[in-house]
C-alpha cells in the first residue's frame, strides 16, 4: 500500500527569481505544516518561462538562479518534504538551456530531472528538449513527470504507464495569455482522458500569471477532478494518494493494447490473434 498527501501549488511565475523563490518558500512550509510529502510548482516556476517572462537568455541571473535553488533545497530538508519545481538547466556555452523539473527529496538531494521533451515552435527558440522518461518513488510508488505541450502527446503516457507509473505530476505555463485561449476548453478533458486511460492520479500544476487560461488540478484514476484552484489566483489544495481506494477503471485490457493484441479474447496467447491485430 502506498499513501501520501500531494500539496499542488500555483503563483503567478514571472522573471524575478527572487519573488518566484518566496512564493515557493511560503508554500513549501505552509504544505509542510498540514501534513504533505510532496509539493509540487509549475513549469519554469522558479526560473521564469523564456519567451514569456524573459525575452532572452542574454544575461540572465545563473548564479542567482542557483542560490534560490539551494535555499528550495534545504528547505526540503528542513520540512522533510519531496518537492518538485520547474527551472531551467544549463547546459554547456552554445547550447540552450532544458526546460526542467527538478525533483527533490525529503533530505534536501536532487534524485531526478525532467527535461520537456516536446517543445513547441517558440519554445524551440529558447530550449533543448529532452530525451527520456524521470522516474522515482514515494512511498513506494512509481511516479514520472511531464512539462505542459507534453500533454498533447499521449504516447508519453503510455510509455509511463508501461514503466510502473502510477501518479504522473504535470507542470504547466498556460498563462500570460490575452483571455480565453482554446487551452481553457481542451486541456482539463485531455488530462481526465490521460488518468483514466492509464489509471493515474495526475498533480497538475498550472502558473496562476494573468490571464491563466485554466486552473490547477487534481485528478483521480478514474479520470474525475477532485478538486481544483482558483483561476488567476496563488493558491494550493492538498489531496491524497492511496493505493487502496478504489477507483472505477474499465481498461482492464490496456497492458494487451500495449503489447498490440487489439481486442480482449481469450485466446490471447493464440499466433493467429498477433497476425489479425497486424491490420
């Protein structure tokens, strides 16, 4: 059995690492203090998202960047919490920087990072995607990580689902927008459809910056939104994990899909059904 409380947390993300780094801090402690393991911020939370909040790396504050870091760090340590923040890492000189999230554990260590594997067009101007899969447990269970475009892509999912996952904590910059974008329709359905289609509780954690085009989330397994932040406002709701509850999941096939056996009979061990899936 695996059980803990997730703190999901969003503030209005802008380019003054500082002011990022208070908000964090005040929410790390506040979640601390009713009781949550793991905390979690949106996309570029503590770096500023590039192409919105900053127009250039050109002399950007790198070494401010990982002093606050440090401080998020210890804090962790101090508040024996995981949390995991959006930022930026650097690469080497003529390389742009990973749009990450780092995962920190209740001792204050860096034990995974994320890094967006599907920038979009813009982003391209400011990042380097990655390349792989982040995965971690707490408390026993496997959890993966997501950066906001990601979502469009459900193959990312699948392949988290295949590796043991089973709490994914997505973080979003869907803000800074001019008013309601196609994103305030789309994108809550698009996450329900994720955690129900691979029985995931989903941490969405979306940047509160003016005009947010929808709030943060928290979804079930079974694809319900439990509870929701308020839109354009810093907020944070806590909600819990545990294996034990039952959740309603009606793709008690999906490892076969997987497999590309593409039906639920019973022969499933049968050559003739691999060669009828092949069309």
């Amino acid at each position: 059995m695996s059980f803990f409380q997730v703190a999901t947390c969003q503030f209005p993300v802008s380019a003054d690492i500082q002011r990022n780094s208070r908000y964090m801090q005040r929410m790390i402690q506040a979640a601390a203090a009713q009781g949550a393991r793991v905390v979690h911020f949106p996309e570029s939370a503590l770096s500023g998202y590039a192409g919105t909040n900053l127009k250039t790396w050109e002399g950007y504050d790198w070494e401010r960047l990982g002093v606050e870091s440090e401080k998020i760090r210890a804090l962790a340590r101090d508040c024996s919490v995981w949390v995991l923040f959006g930022s930026a890492h650097r690469l080497s000189e003529g390389h742009l920087p990973h749009n990450s999230v780092y995962v920190v554990d209740p001792a204050g260590e860096i034990v995974e990072r994320y890094d967006k594997r599907f920038c979009t067009q813009s982003d391209l101007e400011y990042y380097t995607p990655g390349n792989r899969l982040a995965l971690f447990e707490i408390e026993g269970l496997r959890c993966g990580v997501l950066i906001c475009h990601d979502v469009r892509y459900p193959e990312l999912n699948r392949k988290y689902h295949s590796a043991g996952v089973r709490c994914l904590f997505y973080s979003f910059y869907n803000a800074s927008a001019q008013g309601k974008k196609i994103h305030t329709i789309i994108m809550r359905p698009s996450l329900q459809a994720h955690a129900a289609n691979n029985h995931m509780w989903l941490s969405v954690s979306n940047a509160s910056t003016y005009y947010q085009t929808w709030p943060s989330v928290f979804v079930a397994p079974d694809g319900r939104i439990l509870q929701s932040l308020r839109q354009h406002r810093s907020g944070m709701m806590i909600n819990t994990v545990d294996t034990e509850e039952e959740f309603l999941d009606k793709c008690s096939f999906k490892d076969l899909a997987i497999k590309g056996i593409l039906h639920s009979g019973t022969l499933v061990d049968d050559p003739r059904s691999e060669v009828r899936d092949s069309f």
